[in-house]
C-alpha cells in the first residue's frame, strides 16, 4: 500500500470518527451513585438509560443519538459542584440533569445558570431551587404541592386531631418539607404535640420517640428520607406505638419496605407516581423497566424516565445548529412550552414565582397522587 493510499484512509477515518462524534448529542448526568443517596441516584440513572434506549431505538432525535455522560456527585454539594463543572466546561454537553438532592442543588445548580446552561432535576422538591435562575428546571414535584394534599388525606383517613413531628434539620429536602407540612398543619387546624429534630446519619431516634410517645398523638408526621423514615418506624413500633406515619416522597422508595417491612403499614405518602397508575405510559415504563434491571421502578426512576423524553421533545424543536452556547440557550427556551404525557401522568411547566425580582426557573405543573402502605408496599388511598 502507498504512502499517499494510507494517508486517504486514515483522512476518511478521521472524518468518519468526527462525523459519529457529531452525531451524539451529549447530555449530561450528574446523580449520587454511591453514598447514602445512592438508592435514589442510581434508581434515576436507570430511569435516564431506559429512556434514551428507547428515544435511540426510534432513531434518535431528528436522526442524532443520545449520549449519557454520567458522573457520581456521591449526594455531596462539593461534588456536584465537581462534576458540574467537569460537565459543562470539559465534556461540553448540551444540558444537565441532577443532582439528586435538594441540598447538593442548591450548590451547583448556580454553576449551570451562570454558564446558560439547562440544569434540570428529576428529584428536588425543596422550596427556592427554581429561584436560582432561569435555566433551572425541575420536573420534580414540590414539596409544596404534595404535603398539603397528603395531610388532608391523613387527616379523613384516621381522622387525625393532633399530631407530632420529627425531621432533619440540617438538610435542605427534609427542612423545606417540615416549613411546608407545619404550614398545612396550621391550616388545618391540627395540633402539634410535639416537634422533635435529628441529624443527617443519625441511627438512634429512641430519645426523640419517647417524647413524642409521651405527647400522645394520632399520627406522626416525618420529613425524612427513606432510610432514617424506615428506622423511626421500626423503633416507634419497638416503643408500643402503632400511630400511622404521615410522610413526603422521600418515603417512595423500596428501601423504606426493605427495612421496615409491613411496619410501615398505614404510611400516607403524597407522590406525583404511582405504580397503580393503570395508563398504556405507566404500564409500558414498568414493564420495560422490569425487563431492563430485573426490579420494579420508583417514583425516581420514573421522574427520570419521563424527563429525558421532555428534554427530548425540546430538542427536536430547537433543530441543533452545532454551536453549543447557541444550543444551550435554544433548548432553554424551548423547555417551558413543553406539554408531555408519560409515566408519571399529564406534565407541564409553569414559571416559580420571584422572590427577589430577579429571573426564575421552572417548576413541575403536575397533581400529587396519595398513596397508603399496605403488605410492604404502597397502593393507591381509595
């Protein structure tokens, strides 16, 4: 073979390889894939790759494929901010969904906005997370949104008078959802026998119960996550107490039934999911699901699942022109006009309200569904 014949080859390899190259779409994933949030990352990180399995088998957006450019943010704002920045500035993708929590957003999420970059949550429903700037989206549900709705339930279905609650004070989820729950307690005209607190990593809530066993309450209210909320029920059952549970979506993961098991029967949680939602969307998300990862999905999976086809929609508007910060700018301006149908029901956005007079994001427009622990796990509140 000729010098020249290899240098033509290896031109027309190059190029091939930057035409492939071209043909991605890169998005980017920031989600906690190990740590104590793990069980919510790595269950959005499915729900992602299901998706784009599905979006690339149809061909992909206007003939481009999806590609995932996943990074650990470990559930920690430090590294958030890490792979945030790793995101935008090295892997140059188009958008960025994550991270996983309230708190790590409230880090990072200012990076994406600063950058004109779309950040897009799948699992924030702390109050002011769409207030950090206007190409922050969410299609979480929030906190304010769900809890008042929840209790109301909780309130009919045991015909609650008074109630303690406990909650983490030191983290930004589990303190926005008890702002919100005592707010729709008040409205509601519900006493609070007792308020207690604990902090993140905390394994022994004994001293916080007894109090609260003490108080005598009819039900008792936990802005937790699912694996401190699945440890306060088993230890509130240890102390005699058989008081139904009142909780946020943090309660929506199978861990709370891996723990407590049928101990958290009577849990009220509010959720914009169910799995007994009987839509062809829902079936066909759990079924494929299923077939994928050997398990059945949650609420986090299917947020993600639901996302990624709305950012998809939004793309296939904005007919990518190659120039990133372009591109950037066009899908955040495409976003809000999106209306989508998935697993996790009928979907849209609506702008956050300013606190400050300055720009906003976008919040999920999306009705909360009420679910009730059953047999180890939740069924629709009839």
């Amino acid at each position: 073979m000729s010098q020249q014949l290899k240098l033509v080859i290896a031109s027309a390899l190059i190029g091939s390889a930057t035409l492939t190259q071209a043909a991605e779409i890169k998005i980017g994933v920031a989600e906690a894939l190990s740590g104590p949030a793990a069980k919510y990352g790595s269950a959005i990180k499915n729900g992602f790759n299901l998706a784009a399995d599905k979006i690339n088998a149809k061909g992909g957006i206007n003939g481009d494929k999806i590609a995932l450019v996943i990074e650990d943010e470990q559930g920690k704002k430090e590294e958030a901010i890490n792979a945030f920045k790793k995101l935008i500035f090295q892997s140059k993708v188009l958008m960025v969904f994550g991270p996983t929590l309230s708190n790590s957003a409230f880090a990072a999420d200012p990076i994406a906005n600063a950058s004109k970059t779309v950040v897009f949550g799948t699992s924030n429903t702390a109050d002011g997370i769409t207030n950090l700037g206007p190409f922050t989206f969410r299609n979480s549900v929030m906190e304010a949104d769900v809890l008042p709705a929840t209790t109301k339930a909780a309130i009919k279905q045991f015909n609650i008078k008074k109630v303690a609650v406990i909650y983490g004070n030191d983290d930004a989820f589990t303190k926005s959802g008890y702002d919100v729950f005592k707010t729709a307690l008040s409205d509601q005209k519900i006493t609070v026998t007792d308020t207690e607190t604990y902090a993140k990593g905390d394994v022994d809530f004994k001293a916080q119960l007894t109090k609260i066993k003490s108080s005598t309450p009819d039900a008792i209210v936990c802005s937790c996550l699912a694996e401190e909320a699945a440890n306060i029920i088993l230890q509130t059952r240890s102390l005699g107490m058989r008081q139904p549970f009142i909780g946020g979506n943090g309660f929506n993961s199978p861990k709370l039934f891996d723990i407590a098991k049928d101990a958290a029967d009577n849990t009220l949680m509010g959720s914009p999911w169910s799995a007994e939602n009987p839509s062809t969307a829902n079936k066909q998300f759990m079924a494929d699901y299923k077939a994928k990862y050997g398990t059945d999905p949650d609420q986090f999976a299917a947020q993600a699942y639901d996302a990624l086809q709305i950012v998809a929609e939004g793309i296939q508007k904005i007919k990518l022109s190659g120039d990133l910060s372009k591109d950037r700018i066009a899908l955040r301006d495409a976003l809000p006009g999106i209306k989508f149908e998935g697993a996790t029901g009928k979907f849209s956005f609506r702008r956050a309200a300013s606190k400050d007079g300055k720009e906003t994001g976008y919040d999920a427009q999306q009705d909360a569904i009420v679910n009730i622990a059953k047999g180890g796990k939740f069924v629709l509140l009839k």
